[in-house]
C-alpha cells in the first residue's frame, strides 16, 4: 500500500475525497482524527489495472504486521511507527455498501 500525506495540509485528509474508476474515495477509521499526518491508499491499488499495484495490497498486511512485530522487538515500543498504526484507509465511498447501489450495479451490467 501507499502511505501519503493528505493533500490540503494537517486537518483536511479526512474530508478529501477523491475519483478511481467512476468510484469516489473516502477516509474511513480514521483513529487519529483530523490531524492524521498520513493515509493509507488502499482504492487506488484496488482500482488499478496494474497487476504489481494489486500485488503491493495483497502484501500491505504482512509489511504492517511485520513492522510492527520489529518495532516491538527492537524499541520495546510502537511509538516510531504510532502514525501509520492510527491512520485512515482511503477506500470507497460508505453509501456504496447500501443495498440500492447493489442492485442498481448489477442492473447497469445485464
């Protein structure tokens, strides 16, 4: 996955939305509130067409288990790595999962 800053400075990642494939993007689980320094892109690497983008989310949870497992190892502490543990997923849009967008997609694709 793809860490980024949110774009429009600290305090503005949460609101950003964003377009992949006709599909707008949003913040979701956002722990650290709107001052989140980073977000993971994860609809950017779902909506891809390249299969090395759709390998890098295939991997994206071992690499943060992993991290997370040396950080503790090593600094007996997760601080170092605290943003990332905390940060927003940027995924799809909440209505999307709405029983009419269902239903009204799989009409538009008969």
């Amino acid at each position: 996955g793809e860490l980024v800053r949110p774009q429009g400075g600290k305090g503005q990642g949460q609101s950003q939305q964003q377009h992949f494939g006709g599909t707008q993007g949003k913040a979701w689980h956002n722990l650290d509130g709107p001052d989140s320094p980073v977000a993971i892109k994860i609809l950017p690497l779902a909506a891809s067409f390249d299969k090395d983008e759709q390998l890098q989310l295939a991997k994206l949870p071992a690499q943060i288990r992993l991290v997370q497992m040396l950080e503790k190892k090593l600094h007996k502490s997760l601080e170092n790595v605290d943003a990332l543990l905390g940060c927003p997923l940027h995924l799809f849009q909440p209505g999307l999962l709405e029983e009419e967008e269902f239903t009204r997609d799989a009409a538009s694709h008969k």
